[in-house]
C-alpha cells in the first residue's frame, strides 16, 4: 500500500508530465486542501491527497464543500490509480490543451 507522500508525489509527477504545476499548499487556515494545480488551460483545481485507507478530517470536508459551493473545483485522491483517472478525466474535457 503506497504512503499519502507516495500518492501525492505520484500526482505532481503526472501533472508536469502533462505541462501542468501542482503546487503544495501551505495555509494559515486550517483544511485546506493539499495541492493547488495549475493546468495549461488556464484552470485551477484543488486536490486533497489522503493515503489509501486514509480519512479526511471533519475540518477538511467543511474546506473542501465551502470551495465546491464558489464553484471550485476539489477533487480527494487515495491511490495511484484515482490520480490516473483524474488526469484521464482532465484530459477528456480538454484541461491540458494550451
């Protein structure tokens, strides 16, 4: 079972390999999520990163739902593969088109 920091590295190497920047956020407000992502399109989403068995915090999910209701996009990833399936899906609706 791969470790958050395995996920999250995972992430960051995948987001560059697709000309994206995925940048650790460090905040003096609790719960925010881990990763800002640039994308080539212009956009900008949000991704928490939590080991596989892993859990968001109460404070997190209170976060993550105040970004979804400004319309921002948040996305939670425990592996690998759910990193993949968000690049694919990223891919799909044209976020690494510049």
């Amino acid at each position: 079972m791969d470790l958050e920091k395995d996920v999250e590295r995972y992430l960051k190497k995948q987001i560059s390999k697709k000309g994206g920047l995925s940048l650790k956020w460090t905040s003096t407000v609790r719960g925010v999520p881990d990763q800002i992502i640039c994308l080539p399109n212009g956009e900008t989403i949000f991704v928490e990163v939590k080991k596989p068995d892993g859990k968001t915090r109460k404070l997190q999910d209170r976060m993550i739902w105040k970004l979804r209701d400004l319309n921002q996009p948040v996305f939670i990833c425990y592996t690998k593969m759910q990193v993949d399936r968000l690049i694919d899906d990223l891919t799909k609706i044209g976020c690494f088109d510049q």
